[in-house]
C-alpha cells in the first residue's frame, strides 16, 4: 500500500512539473510572438522613413536640370540601395507567427535576421554617410550656381566646408546607432533571452 502511494506521489510530482514546464515555455513563445511583432512593426516604420527622406529628392530632380539633377538622383540612389539590401533580410521574415509555432530555430533565425538587416543599414550609413552632407552642401550650390566652375570660384573655401561636412559622420552615424539601440536593442534582447530559456 505503501508503495502504491509512492508511486502515486511520484507520479503527480512529474505531472505538476511538466505543467509548470508547459506553462513556462508558452510564456516564454507569447513572450517572444510580442517581441517579434514589435521588431517587424519598427523594421517596418524604418522602411517608411527611409522612402520619406528619399522620394523629395527624386521629384526634386525632376524638376532641375545639370548639376543639381545628378545630385539628387545620386542621392536618391544611394538611400534606396540601402532601404533595398535591408527589406531583402525583413521579408525573409513572416508579417505574423502564432505563439504555438515559436520554437528556439525560429527565434534564432529571427534574431539572425533582424542583426543583419541592422547591420546593412550600419555598413551604409558608414559607406554613404560621410557623402550625404557634401552632396546635400553642393546640392544647395548647384541650385544657386548652376555650375561646377561657378561654385569653385564663388566659395574658395569649398574643400574645407565638404571635409567638415564629411566627418559629421562620426557625430550623426552615433546618434543613430543609439536610436537603433533604443528601437532595437531591448526587444532583441528579451528574444535572446527566450531562445536561451528554450535551449535550457
């Protein structure tokens, strides 16, 4: 009889802790489906932003002519480079999971993904940033002067004003990188935290 009842203990022991165990792992998968969805939402509004900033420079050139129009279409072209390279990493990830289906591969792959399109838009910013100011400076020219030789003439000081421009990088590729940590950081975390909670 004694026996019996050990054997019934035992028995409700395990079952009390693969509930508990259940409980937590799907804690831990609606935890994480909220902190995807978030992710993809602020992926998504930086996608937006990106095509705001780059669009008025596209009409811009549309109606201007020399100088000015190669300026704009450049910088046109470089932003939606970027915004292309990242939106090829976020739409390898699903518009919406069910929290029953988030395993740790899924998170994983997510938290992979979300890095690298992060990462694009780092490499960008470092590669077509230290242009961004001397264009959009000479852009302002090109409206006033028309011309190359204009502009070189007219303002002496251009190299100095372009290479000034040029290490506003530093400052504005900064301030950046902390808006990403603060749109980014703390969700990706908490997805890491998940996945090491469904590894253990």
């Amino acid at each position: 009889m004694d026996l019996l009842q050990e054997w019934n203990d035992m028995n409700g022991e395990l079952a009390d802790k693969s509930q508990l165990l259940s409980a937590d792992i799907t804690s831990v998968q609606k935890s994480s489906k909220s902190v995807y969805l978030n992710l993809l939402k602020n992926l998504n509004a930086k996608m937006i932003w990106i095509r705001v900033l780059s669009i008025p420079m596209l009409l811009g050139a549309f109606f201007t002519t020399g100088l000015l129009q190669y300026l704009l279409v450049g910088m046109f072209i470089s932003y939606e480079l970027g915004r292309m390279f990242m939106i090829r990493q976020i739409k390898k990830l699903p518009n919406y999971i069910d929290y029953s289906t988030v395993t740790k591969d899924m998170i994983a792959f997510q938290i992979k993904l979300i890095n690298k399109a992060l990462k694009i838009e780092r490499i960008w910013a470092w590669f077509f940033g230290p242009f961004a100011g001397p264009l959009g400076y000479m852009a302002v020219l090109a409206f006033k002067y028309k011309t190359v030789d204009q502009i070189i003439m007219n303002n002496p000081n251009l190299l100095y004003v372009l290479l000034g421009l040029a290490l506003l990088v530093f400052p504005i590729n900064y301030l950046g990188n902390m808006m990403n940590k603060y749109a980014f950081a703390k969700d990706v975390e908490r997805l890491s935290a998940n996945l090491k909670e469904l590894e253990g």
